[in-house]
C-alpha cells in the first residue's frame, strides 16, 4: 500500500482530535474528486512498517489524547490497500481498543466484498459511496454528497 498524507494530530477529519491517514488508490474517478493524485495505487509513498509503528504511538500518546484514527484517500477499501488495512485496524484495535476508527470509502456498504467487510468489520464508522458533484452541500458533516450514508456500526 502506498499513502500520500499523514497528520498526527488533525481536528477536521472525523470528530476530536485524531490521526489522519490518506492512502493512494482508487477506483471510482468521481466527477469534481477533490484528491485526484491519490487515484494511481502506485502514487505517494510506501506505508512502511515504520509509518504503522508511529500511528500505533501517536494514537497511544497521552500529551495530546486523540479520540481515534481516520483513514481515508484515495479509497483504504481499494483491493491493493485491502492487507495493509487489515493489520493496521487490527492492531488499533488490539493495542488501543478505546480509539475509534472512521473509515471513507468510494464503496457501496452493499457492494463489499467478503474482503472488505472483514476490515469494516472492525472500525467503528464507514462513510459509503461515491462523491456526487449534483448532490455537494458544504453544510453535511463528516461527507461532501447528500448520497454519502455515513454507517455507525458499533
Ligand atoms: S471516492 Fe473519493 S478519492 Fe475516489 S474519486 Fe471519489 S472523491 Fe475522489
């Protein structure tokens, strides 16, 4: 998997502070996307296991509490990020069960595959479904389209 942002600390994406991961990869090439250098999976850079130890550590840092991790894109559902993600969500998980974990997705909830349910099996929020350039209202939180469910799963 490859990833072109991260922010340790980030108040925009997702409520309270949190760490900010935007993988690369995506295949849904929405009409007025607003992040079209993430769409090639090789763009970015590698998300080594380096990045993943200091998400893990960022996320248990107690001088700035983060209320959980956000990953978004590009698409962490993408069938190349698919490996990448799990490990990381279980590990979040494991090693800090308390942070809550959004996740944003170009996807459909009913068009996952058994693959990435096993990833949105795990997080707390997905955010489905395409960005729709008729459908954009700047007063939705957490979304950009009126189609976007945002899905509160556990
Ligand atoms: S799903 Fe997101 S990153 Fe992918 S094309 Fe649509 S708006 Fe852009």
């Amino acid at each position: 998997m490859n990833y072109h942002q991260y922010y340790s600390v980030d108040v925009v994406n997702g409520p309270g502070t949190r760490c900010t991961l935007f993988v690369s990869g995506c295949i849904h090439q929405c009409k007025g996307c607003y992040n079209k250098s993430t769409w090639r999976t090789d763009s970015g850079m590698p998300f080594t296991q380096e990045m993943e130890d200091k998400i893990i550590q960022d996320l248990q840092d107690t001088r700035i509490r983060r209320q959980g991790l956000s990953l978004s894109g590009g698409d962490p559902l993408h069938p190349v990020n698919l490996s990448a993600i799990l490990q990381l969500v279980k590990r979040v998980k494991a090693i800090c069960p308390s942070k809550d974990i959004w996740l944003w997705t170009g996807y459909q909830f009913a068009e996952l595959t058994a693959d990435q349910h096993k990833v949105v099996s795990l997080i707390n929020v997905l955010i489905d479904g395409k960005f729709v350039q008729e459908l954009y209202d700047p007063s939705l939180l957490w979304r950009g389209s009126s189609n976007q469910i945002i899905h509160k799963l556990r």
